[in-house]
C-alpha cells in the first residue's frame, strides 16, 4: 500500500472497490459532488484519490459519499493513552480536538479507562498526530498501539493512584492544623479562647495562610494548571470548578488578613480552612476513584497476566532465554512442567498434559503430543515439550482476545449520547448558577460572605465525573466479567442490543449439537450395493468441508474403500454437491435437491421417512438421475444445550430453532431440548426471512450459530451471537463470541447485558439526581425557609463521594455469576478458536 499522507488540507484516502476507468470517474464525481473539497484527483493504478478539503469536517461527508458510491475509503483504528481527563467534559474536548484532525472518521473517548479509539482513513492520519491535537488540547497524550512502548492501563491506574495518595496525604498533613485552628473552637469552646490568648488571631490566621497556600499550590496544584488554561480555552471543566471555587475562598481570605480595610464592615473573616479542606477531599475522592479505576480493567490485567514474560528457544542446540516479543514464528521453545506455553503453535516433540481451561473452560487437562496445537497462556503439565511457534506477538489467540475485551471496553453505548449532550454545557451552567446565587445574596442576602459561601459551594457540588463515569466504568466492569465467564463481546454495543432480545434463535448443526454427525444408516435401491453408493458418494463429499461431508468420508475410510475421480465438482449452497464420478453425473444432498432436480425419490421414500422419525437426517444420493441410495446421519446434542434453552425460559425469553435439516430432524431435536418454534428445511437467505418473521411476531431477536452459512442470519439478527469453535466468517459477523461452543453461555451473556444496563441506569439517575438536587441547595434556596445552607466542605464530601459511589456500584458487576453451567464446567475467559479465526478476531 503506497504511503498516505495529509499535508494541511490535502489528504490522500486509499480506496477499495477500483477496477476500471469507469470506476475512477464515478468515484471522482462522488467526491467532487461534496460541497468544500477540490482538485480531485482518482488514480486507478495505485487505488488512491487525491483531493483539498475546505475544512476537516468535510472528511466525513466525503467518507460517505464514497460509502454510497460503493468505493469506500479504507479504515483503520488508532489508540491514544491519555492524561489529565477528569469529568465528562474533558470527554467531548478530547473527542472535539481528535475529530477536527483530517482523516478522522470518529473518536469514542473512555474517561474510565483513560484512552481514546480513533477511527481514521488508513494512512491519512498518524497516531503521533492525534496524540498531539490532544496534547495541544490540554490532555497530553501518547499512542497506545505504537511508537513508545505504551504503559498498560493497570500500570497506568496503578501510578495514577500512588501519585494521588501521596498528594492527598501531604494535603492532609497540611490541612489538619488548619481545620483545627479554625473549627476547633466549635467544638471545644476553650480552645479558641486558648489560641485568643497565647499566639492571637491574625497569627492564627496566618499561619492558616501559609498551610493553605502550601496545600493549594503544593498537593493541589493540578488543579489549578489544568483548571485555569481550560477557562481561557472557553472549555471550562472539574478542574475549572474546583480551581475558581478555592480561589475565590483563598483569595477572599487574603484581603481579609492583609486588606480587612477593603471589606464591608462586620463581613471580615477568612474561609482558609474550606479551601484547604475542598482540596483535601477531592483529592481523597480522586484517590478513591483512581484504585476504582484500576479495578475496573482487572479483567485486561488477568489476561495480560496470563503471558509468560520470556520463553527458553532452542538455537544452535542451546536454550536461550528470549524476551517474549523476541520471538519469531518457527522458533522451537522449550516448555518445562508448570510452565506457561509462551505463544501459539504446535507440538514438536515430547508428551504432556495440557491445562487449557483458561481457553476452554475445561478443567480436565487435555493430552498433547507431536503435531497437536497449543495455545499460548495454557499450562504445561508433568512432561517437557518442545513446540513450534507458529502465532507470536499480536496474532495470537491471546492477544486478539485482549484487543476484542479492550476494544468492547472503550465502546461508547448509545446510551451516552444524551449524557455526551448533557455534560458538555454542564460546567458552563454550574459557572451561570454560581454567578446567579451570588449575585441574589448579594442583593437579598446577609452579607457578601453568605454570598460567597453558597457560590462556592455550588462551584464545588457540581459533579459531572460522575455523569461522565456512569456509563464507561460499567462497560468496562461488565465486559470484563463476561470474559471472564467466556463471553466475549466484540461489540460494546451489543450490551445495550442484547437486554432488549425477546426471543433467541439457535442454529442446529455445530451449535445446539456437537457438529460431529456419523453415518448411522444407509438404504440402497434395488440393483445397487452398499459398498458402490457410500463409495460415490464419499468421492462427492470428499471434496467438501462441511460436517456431514467428513461423516460420509469417514465412514468410506473405515471401511477401506477406495474413492474414484471427481470431475466437474460444484458446491450447491443449502442444497447439496453435484459432480461427474467415474463419468456418471451424481448428486448427493437433501430432498429439495432431488425435487429441483426432478430425481424420482418414491423407491426410498419408506427408507427416508423411518429415518426421518429416528432424528436421522437423510442424505439423498442420485447418479444419472435415478435416487440410488439415502444415507442416514445423526448429530448428537450437546449437553449444556438443554442448561442453554431452559435458562433462557427461566429469563422468561423464547426460543427457536431454525435449521436447513428435514422438519421431522429438526423438531425431534426441539423435543428433546424443550424449544418453543421450529423454522426447518430453510436455505441461508431463509434463516434472514425466517428472522423477520420472528421479529415482527415476538419483538427483538437474537441468534446463534457457528457457520459460514449462518452468517446473513448473524447480521441480520439484533444481536448475533457466534459459537467460538465456529468458522470465522461467522465470528468476524457476530456482535458476541462464546468460549469454546457451550450454548449454555448465552443465557450468561443476556445476564451480563440485562445487569450492566440496569447498572448503567442506576449510576445515570444517581448522578443526574444527585446534581439536580443538591446544586439548588448549595445556592440557598432552602434557607429562606429552613435557614439551611451547604457548607463548601460538606460540598467537598459530598462531590467526591459522588464519584466514588459510581465507581463502586459498577464494581458490583464483578459478582456476576454463570446463569447456566454448561459443559465445560469452570467459565472459560476466551473461545477456542481455530487458526482460521485469528485474523477475524483482529
């Protein structure tokens, strides 16, 4: 791919979908039909177009048009690690900065865990880019992803939380004398009357002075560095409140210590210890809220924990020990009992026990010799191996499952939209409510320090921290835990899609059964062998991937038969093969096959029927258009497949079966599990028209599968949900992944949406109630008639406990537990995947 650049306000996109001179003018007159951009330029040889924008906004309608025009740029994803967040208002400036950059498609900003998820034009933007508009914007940044070996999130939180202990520690220690020289004589009356009389007032106040301005301009001190610079930028945030808040009460202090002259009589009197002690809370709170944090992205942390740091390779006939990111594909690593398998591959020599439960959920270890697969993170056993890396770095199994719960983490929710509108004018309003209450005291009040009093403390309750973490710490928790229990979201959103499901459709084969038929039966016309039908049609089916297929070749194989030539093989989407085998044209597949075909089933109608009420799907073979053979093959069930349908009807959600086997297959299978609707004998744009009509009957749905061919239904589904050991079309379409195909695991992951939503609404209606009503009684509107006004320390508490509540109920997420145990016992925090599934998982 050629280099992309964007100079100024020329960007350079790199484009899918140009084959011809054609193509190059329609994509041409797509983008030149958006208003704002110029000197188009479309070249077909390396698939870019060239073109000058008006402004940076114009990208997204230019991304557009070429979406509709079916030339669309290609994009890529960008992560940015950043500081300095502290409210949802930083949220919407950080986001603002990253999408007024060229290239960028969009921005979802996770003020939880700290990062930013860029969606860009590939090629047209850098990582060192966005990570300097942010930094310019006031929140300094780094690339995530790239560049500078990034500090993980934990670590991250980790060093967040030291460095916040120690400045509300040092701000404690500081604030301590003051509060007591202050309000210890309303407790203790004779202490006032002691510090009257040994060392005075004003050397009490100025010894209050010194502590405060040290408490402010020492521990506190971000406050104001980041608070500040956010009002000239018109951008005001947490920081601003709290910084103009202690301002105004040091500051109003200060005159009246060293200027009393200037005030009013009778309103002198200094207010250091509130502002020292709004410092010190808020500190305590962020402290609170920063090991909060920390343990909101313990899910990332376990699974980072399960990489080895460094692998013994052999080379030269000597071990060497590598640092893990040292590794290549094809090096050959030494595993010793107990050790953890570095990263992906197979086995080269030597025999083990392998603990793969942290992938399966199995607890049972399973046998490993030469030429077996291992994934990196699993347990070595009792016996030494010697592997083969075939997957290192980021295309490991582990590390794309870490980049999937990452990625579902720092997914925005529908739901935040409104709190996104809200928060951004919220400190504004706060600023306008503040200026309003002292401005109304002044003129009704007391005295101009009651005015100040309360335009502090409305300055200092107003908390939108915890607006802006209502929705991200519960993700983050909720996502978490579901990997933890092996369901795997690849999209955030699917949370909030999933509580809404009404009724879950299930595909049949490899999903609801292990996937693994055999042949039970097979009929033969008259004239014909057993032996010369199963070997036509394993000759057919050989050439086929599909279970069934491998059930046929198998039994061929165990019979010793040997299979003829194939010609002319074509692969008949829900219907079957067809081919030329020793030069006779044969057909193999089901009934409806037979009946497009105009092949004559009635000789072996008796024969499919019987199977039929076995549970049997009958395969129909035909050879020079005359039915010859019916092979009968049967699928067993799962075992947590019956756990899987009765807790969801325990959740009170329908069920439904929609298979392309025969009616009578697919209901003795419902029967047995206790399905409510059989949709059967569908081709795969059937399962979509047969999703509609569950739709519009039953409201939302959601299905499961594991196929290629179930591919349309999972994105058409509302929710789709893929079995882990499915194909990785099938977990590339799915919003949700299941670990190591237990269906068991869906009525876990209904559980994990239906709780992470009611969690998320429980924190937007604290914090949305919380700011309603206590920003009113911060500015005295209860105190004409109850004489009561907040105090800005109470203020303080009050705001830092805020957050500190929202943190802590989306921590109760952690306790979620299993809604069904299924198979594999012990949850599974990732899916068994197959090597193919890798660059879907990406």
């Amino acid at each position: 791919m050629e280099t992309a650049t964007a100079t100024g306000q020329r960007l350079r996109l790199q484009l899918d979908g140009l084959n011809c001179a054609g193509c190059v003018r329609r994509a041409e007159a797509a983008v030149q039909a958006e208003p704002g951009v110029t000197d188009v330029a479309v070249n077909l040889a390396n698939a870019t177009a060239d073109l000058t924008l008006a402004s940076p906004a114009t990208v997204q309608g230019v991304v557009e048009r070429l979406d509709a025009a079916g030339y669309p740029a290609r994009r890529g994803d960008l992560t940015l690690a950043l500081d300095g967040m502290t409210c949802a208002s930083c949220v919407a400036r950080v986001e603002a900065a990253l999408l007024a950059v060229p290239g960028v498609v969009s921005a979802a900003v996770n003020l939880a865990a700290g990062q930013a998820r860029v969606e860009v034009l590939e090629g047209a933007v850098t990582a060192q880019t966005l990570a300097r508009a942010a930094t310019e914007a006031g929140y300094p940044a780094q690339p995530a992803d790239g560049g500078e070996t990034p500090v993980s999130p934990t670590a991250r939180h980790d060093a967040e939380a030291a460095a916040v202990r120690r400045n509300f520690l040092i701000a404690g220690a500081l604030t301590l004398p003051v509060f007591v020289l202050e309000m210890g004589g309303h407790v203790v009356p004779a202490f006032h009357h002691w510090v009257h009389h040994t060392i005075g007032m004003q050397a009490s106040w100025m010894i209050q002075f010194v502590l405060t301005t040290l408490v402010l301009f020492w521990p506190g001190r971000a406050f104001y560095l980041r608070g500040f610079p956010a009002l000239w930028r018109r951008a005001p945030d947490m920081n601003s409140l709290v910084a103009l808040g202690t301002s105004a009460a040091w500051a109003y202090s200060v005159v009246a210590l060293f200027a009393p002259g200037v005030l009013p009589e009778g309103t002198r009197a200094v207010y250091f210890e509130a502002a020292a002690v709004i410092v010190t809370l808020i500190l305590l709170g962020r402290w609170l809220e920063a090991r909060a944090k920390g343990r909101t992205g313990a899910a990332i942390a376990r699974l980072v924990g399960l990489q080895p740091r460094e692998a013994r390779v052999l080379r030269n006939g000597a071990e060497v020990t590598v640092p893990l990111s040292d590794l290549q594909p094809g090096d050959h690593i030494r595993i010793r009992p107990g050790e953890r398998v570095p990263v992906d591959g197979e086995v080269a020599e030597g025999a083990s026990y392998v603990d793969e439960s942290m992938i399966t959920g199995e607890p049972v270890p399973v046998e490993k010799g030469a030429g077996a697969r291992v994934t990196g993170g699993t347990v070595n056993g009792t016996g030494s191996l010697v592997m083969r890396a075939t997957h290192v770095g980021a295309d490991t199994v582990l590390a794309q499952i870490i980049r999937m719960v990452e990625a579902a983490q720092g997914a925005k929710l529908p739901i935040q939209a409104l709190v996104d509108r809200v928060t951004l004018w919220f400190v504004p309003a706060v600023m306008v409510v503040a200026a309003v209450a002292v401005a109304g005291w002044l003129s009704f009040g007391p005295d101009l320090t009651f005015a100040l009093v309360a335009g502090v403390s409305v300055l200092i309750i107003a908390c939108p921290c915890a607006m802006g973490l209502a929705t991200p710490t519960s993700v983050m928790v909720g996502t978490g835990r579901a990997a933890d229990l092996g369901v795997l979201f690849r999209k955030g959103s699917a949370l909030q899609g999933l509580e809404k499901v009404k009724l879950v459709a299930f595909d049949k084969t490899g999903t609801l059964t292990e996937g693994r038929p055999v042949l039970t039966d097979l009929a033969v016309a008259d004239g014909w062998q057993e032996a010369q039908a199963l070997a036509l049609a394993a000759a057919l089916e050989a050439q086929s991937e599909h279970p069934i297929a491998r059930a046929v070749v198998t039994a061929a194989a165990d019979k010793g038969l040997d299979l003829p030539s194939v010609e002319a093989f074509d692969s008949l989407t829900g219907l079957g093969l067809r081919g030329r085998v020793d030069g006779r044209a044969v057909l193999i597949g089901a009934a409806r096959l037979m009946v497009r075909e105009g092949v004559d089933m009635a000789p072996l109608a008796d024969s499919a029927a019987a199977l039929e009420a076995q549970a049997r799907t009958p395969l129909w073979l035909a050879v020079d258009g005359r039915a010859v053979a019916v092979l009968g093959v049967a699928d067993k069930v799962k075992p947590g497949a019956a756990d899987a349908i009765a807790a969801l009807h325990a959740m009170g959600v329908k069920t439904a079966l929609i298979s392309g086997d025969t009616r009578a297959a697919a209901e003795a299978v419902a029967r047995e599990l206790g399905i409510d609707h059989v949709v059967a004998e569908v081709l795969p744009e059937g399962k979509v028209d047969a999703l509609h009509e569950l739709r519009a009957a039953h409201g939302p749905v959601a299905f499961v599968g594991d196929g290629i061919n179930d591919a349309p239904a999972l994105a058409e589904a509302d929710a789709g949900i893929a079995i882990g050991t499915g194909t990785d079309v099938a977990v590339e379409t799915a919003d949700v992944v299941l670990a190591a195909g237990d269906p068991a695991r869906v009525a876990t992951a209904l559980e994990v949406s239906r709780l992470t939503m009611r969690n998320i609404r429980q924190n937007l209606f604290w914090a949305f109630a919380y700011n309603t009503a206590l920003i009113p009684v911060a500015a005295g509107v209860l105190y004409p008639a109850t004489g009561l006004l907040l105090s800005p320390e109470l203020a303080a508490g009050a705001m830092a406990l805020s957050s500190v509540f929202v943190l802590s109920n989306a921590l109760r997420l952690r306790w979620i537990a299993p809604r069904a145990a299924g198979a594999g016992g012990a949850a599974a925090p990732a899916a068994e995947m197959n090597a193919a599934q890798r660059e879907a998982m990406a």
